[in-house]
C-alpha cells in the first residue's frame, strides 16, 4: 500500500477521459473517473481525492458549479482544481479562476504540460507525493530515499510508520481522524480496525523519540492525531 495520490478526471468525452486516465496512471497516480457533474460531486465526498481534473462543459450540473460546490464545502475547499475548457476568451479563464479553479487548462492541450501542472498543484498540497523533502522542527524526511532524520540523527522507521510520518508533515498542525488515516495511509479498499491505527501512532512516536527530544505528535481527544 502507498499513499499515491488520487486525481479525480472528470471529462464526458470518453477518449479524452481514457487518454486522461492512461498517463496519469503511467505517473504513478490513483485515478478516478466521472462522467457528469452529478457524479463528479458524489466522488469527491465518497473518495475525497487529492486533485480535480474538471472539464467545464459537462451534461447536467457544469463544470463551473462542480467546482464552485467543492469550494464551498470545509471538508475540500483546498482540493486544487485544474478546470480543461474549450474556451479560450479571457472571461472564460477569469469566471473559471474566480469561481475557485486553481488552474485553467485551454483545449486542445499537451498532455505534457498537463501533467505537470498536476505535479506543480500535488507539490503545493501533497509534496511528498512528487519527491519534495519534508522539514518539520528538526525532523527531515526524504520521500525520494525513504530517509528521516531528527537533529541529523537517522530514525528507524516501518513502511507504515513512515507513510503516517509523511502524512502529517505535509500538514503540521493538522488534526486527523483515525478514519482519515487508515484512508490516507491503509487505502479505502482495506479494512482495518481504528485500533490499529493507534498501535502504529504508538510506534512512530516511539521511533521519533528513539534517541531523545520530546514527543511531536498530540492526541486530541476525542478527535484524533496531529503533528505540534
């Protein structure tokens, strides 16, 4: 299991969706895909992804009133979306951009570029994900090399040590539910007991303590977990 990030691709046109899909994957992304509007919202609170690729012209509810829906709500208003649109009048873009995209693709488009600008909005809010290096208070964790450090000392970590590790040093401060953890670092498709997710917190305490320094994590009671 791997904390790859998920993009949702929404696009009605069917070979775009799968020209879409097939190099996302090929990058080593989860992909999910929607059809229409509809069912474009109901993912996004189903499987809560990491990233929106939004076509504005979608039959039923648009693009546009997608991402203004996804941007209204707490739970996902800072889920970067990249709206794709055959409109290339400055309007267009500016409505896109002031309904809450974070980034307007023109169609025709290079995959290339696309691709790319994913990484560039995953770098901003999940930049593990792309090979960028952690820093929080003394503790370094390199995503590339599997490496953490605290104070320049190594720390011995398990595979899911270092993935729950990761997860909060992309968002210091942050609380996390139990629930949200065994998505984020178990994958929707295991079941494992809540409990387990305290067993492994225990763990990764004890190895960023291995060789002294205080405690980083806080148990918020009755909430969950979360990183200073």
């Amino acid at each position: 299991m791997s904390t790859q990030p998920t993009v949702l691709v929404v696009e009605d046109e069917a070979a775009q969706r799968d020209v879409l899909s097939y190099n996302l994957e090929a990058e080593g992304f989860r992909v999910l895909r929607a059809e229409t509007g509809d069912e474009a919202l109901l993912m996004v609170a189903e499987n809560a992804p990491d990233i929106i690729v939004l076509d504005w012209m979608l039959p039923g509810v648009s693009g546009i009133e997608v991402c203004r829906q996804v941007k209204a709500r707490p739970a996902t208003r800072n889920t970067p979306i990249i709206m794709l649109s055959a409109r290339s009048e400055e309007v267009d873009r500016v409505r896109g951009l002031e309904t809450g995209a974070d980034d307007y693709v023109v169609k025709p488009y290079s995959v290339v570029e696309l691709m790319a600008r994913v990484r560039a909005q995953l770098r901003r809010t999940r930049p593990a994900s792309v090979g960028e290096r952690l820093e929080y208070d003394g503790i370094v964790l390199d995503s590339e090399t599997h490496k953490v450090t605290r104070d320049g000392t190594p720390l011995k970590l398990g595979p899911t040590e270092f993935r729950l590790l990761t997860t909060f040093m992309e968002k210091p401060g942050r609380v996390w539910t139990r629930e949200q953890l065994l998505d984020r670092v178990w994958g929707r498709d295991i079941y494992v007991d809540t409990r387990t997710v305290d067993v492994h917190i225990g763990r990764l305490r004890k190895a960023l303590c291995q060789h002294g320094g205080d405690d980083p994590l806080r148990t918020v009671r009755g909430a969950g977990y979360a990183l200073g």
